[in-house]
C-alpha cells in the first residue's frame, strides 16, 4: 500500500504545478457553464419548474458540474499512458515490482484530484455570485451536503474505474482515438452532462439511472440541491458501490488478459 500512497501523493503534487492550464480550464468551464445557464433559461421561460427540476436546481447543478468537471467527466485522458501501450513503454511498467492496474488507477486518480482541486473553487464562487436566478443555491441541508461529498468521492472512484477499461481496451485497438470518442460521447450524455437526466422520457431516464455513468454525475449533483432526497440515496449510495467493484473486478481480470497477450517490438 505504501508505494501506491506514496505515488498518489508525489502526481499530486506535480499536478498542482500546473497553474496555468488551470487558469485556462478554469475560464473554459465558466463561460461553458454561463452559456447553459442562459440557453436552459430560454428553455425554461416564465415556467419555475419543468419535469420535477426546478431552474434554480438546475442551474445549481450546472455550476457544481462545471466546478467539479474533472471529478464527473470521462474525457479528460492520460496521453503518457496511451502512449506507453502503442509505442511499448508498457515494458518499463512490467519491470516494476507493483501492480499496473494499481498504478495505473493511482495515477489517474491523482491527476483527477489536483485537477480539481486547482479549479473548483473559483467556479463555486463565481456561481454563487452570479446575479439572480443565475446563481448556485446554498445546499438543500448540511446533511446533503454530506452526502454531497461522499457521493461525489464515490463517483469519482468509479469514473476512474471506468477509465483504466477504456485504457485496457488499447491493448487490443492499438489506437485510442476511436474507443476514447465513442466511450466520452455516451458517458457524457448517460451522466447528464448533456441533457440532465430528469429531462429524458421517462422508459430512457428508468434505464439510464441504473447504470454507472449516472452514478458518476447525476446523483451527486441532484443531492446537493435535494432533488433526490429519502429512500432514492440509499438506494443510489449502494449503486455505486455495486458499480464500483463491479468495475474493479472486471478491470482487473481484463488487464491480467491483456498483459498476457502483450508484444513489445523494438529494443
């Protein structure tokens, strides 16, 4: 366990040297988030509500959205890794006496963390800033807020394990560029990113809501504001850890597979 903390800690840091990117992530992800601001608000009209979400739920979870983009997102991609299965730096990973998959999970873990942790704060205030009803509500209770945070970990956890498959898969594809696109396009808008999900007929939003990519989003962000609220957590909080070690086992047995199969050319 030592070396994995031991990793965490040192990509963290050196995540966080990265200021300037922040910076400009950082102005991204408000005006982004301004834009669906004012483009829901022409959706909405005089109307307080739509679909059970009210638009000051909404625009509260946009600006969490926006604030903890690389907490909930799947885009956001390792090129050192990828790089390492195509051109055979796996080989220097295969030498180390430590588990890839963990290494590979503490590493992405870490870039995630620092990422967010430069960024969230900045947006958070902007949001609350905004002159009304553009700006973020204060939670629904401090119990939600909690849960809050232990959800949004959570979806974190399982963003990452959902992840590390994707990278997995490049074993076999040999070029990332396809898998990566397919998998953020309907990542993205099974987790509400694009269109949140209480806004989907209701057959689609059933079957959307069981599975992992709304764990990742959805939840946490509708718990803030206590648009799920009851029973509905409960049973949420124990989704996503039905999903998260779902994905764990399955990305563990599927890098075992790969590995064995692996060729390094060159040398």
């Amino acid at each position: 366990m030592k070396p994995y903390v031991s990793l965490l800690r040192v990509r963290f840091l050196n995540g966080l040297q990265y200021r300037a990117a922040a910076l400009g992530g950082l102005a991204t992800q408000f005006f982004w988030g301004l834009m669906l601001v004012f483009i829901y608000k022409a959706f909405y009209g005089d109307a307080v509500s739509s679909n059970g979400f009210s638009y000051k739920d909404l625009v509260t979870y946009i600006w969490l959205g926006q604030a903890f983009l690389s907490f909930t997102m799947l885009y956001d991609w390792d090129s050192e890794m990828l790089e390492m299965i195509t051109t055979g730096g796996i080989s220097y990973e295969l030498c180390r006496p430590v588990q890839i998959y963990n290494v590979w999970y503490v590493r992405l873990l870490s870039k995630r963390l620092s990422r967010g942790l430069l960024r969230f704060a900045p947006v958070l205030v902007l949001g609350f800033v905004m002159p009304y009803p553009y700006n973020m509500s204060l939670p629904q209770s401090p119990l939600s807020l909690l849960l809050f945070l232990i959800t949004l970990l959570l979806g974190l956890l399982l963003l990452v394990a959902i992840s590390m498959l994707i990278y997995i898969s490049v074993f076999y594809t040999l070029s990332p560029l396809g898998v990566r696109l397919i998998a953020a396009v309907c990542a993205d808008f099974l987790a509400g990113a694009i269109i949140p999900l209480p806004f989907f007929p209701d057959s689609v939003r059933q079957v959307a809501e069981l599975l992992p990519f709304a764990a990742m989003q959805n939840m946490p962000l509708r718990i803030y504001s206590g648009n799920i609220a009851g029973m509905d957590i409960i049973y949420g909080f124990g989704l996503q850890l039905f999903w998260l070690a779902f994905m764990v086992l399955v990305g563990r047995f599927a890098m075992s597979r790969a590995l064995r199969k692996v060729v390094v050319q060159g040398g």
